[in-house]
C-alpha cells in the first residue's frame, strides 16, 4: 500500500470518528435539553424520557440547530412557559458544552 493511500484511509477513519463524535454529543445534548425542558414544565420522569426520545426523533428528521431550537421554543410555549429564542439557544450551547466534555 502506498503512503498516500494510508494517508486516505487514515483521513476516511479520522472524518468517521469525528463524525461518531459529534453524533453521539449532540444525542446526549437533546437527552439534556429535555431534562432542562422537563424541569421547566414539571414533567414526570418517564415524560422527560419520551420527550427526549421525540426531540432525538426530530432532530434526525432535521439535523439543523435552528429546527431543535424552534421545537423546544414552541414545546415551552405550548405547555405555557415563557421562553426566548436566547434563552433556549443559550441552554442548547450550555448541553451540547456538558455532553462534549462527558
């Protein structure tokens, strides 16, 4: 194998882990974010649980930050709570900070 073909595997495994990375960080960012948006609408556990799971769902529909922000946004209203596009966007830079560093 020639030196620059190991080169090319190694970028394709590096770009594969990176990948994986930030996959799994932003996973565990929406598990945090519905347990701030749990917390904040008095959610039972099991409800913090399968909103998570529905802000995961909506994020591999979506996979754009705005989208997940706009969702918690309108969740929050929904359920009464008074919330900015700041402030959730502050709380999404805050989890995915937590789930980068876990």
């Amino acid at each position: 194998m020639s030196g620059f073909s190991e080169r090319e595997q190694g970028f394709e495994k590096k770009l594969a882990f990176e990948g994986d990375k930030k996959f799994r960080a932003t996973a565990k960012r929406n598990k945090l974010l519905a347990q701030w948006v749990g917390a904040r609408t008095g959610m039972t556990r099991e409800q913090t649980s399968q909103y998570a799971t529905e802000l995961s769902d909506h994020d591999l529909k979506k996979p754009v930050d705005a989208d997940v922000e706009e969702k918690v946004l309108a969740d929050l209203r929904t359920r009464g709570i008074s919330s900015t596009a700041q402030e959730v966007r502050a709380e999404m830079t805050r989890c995915m900070t937590q789930a980068s560093a876990e």
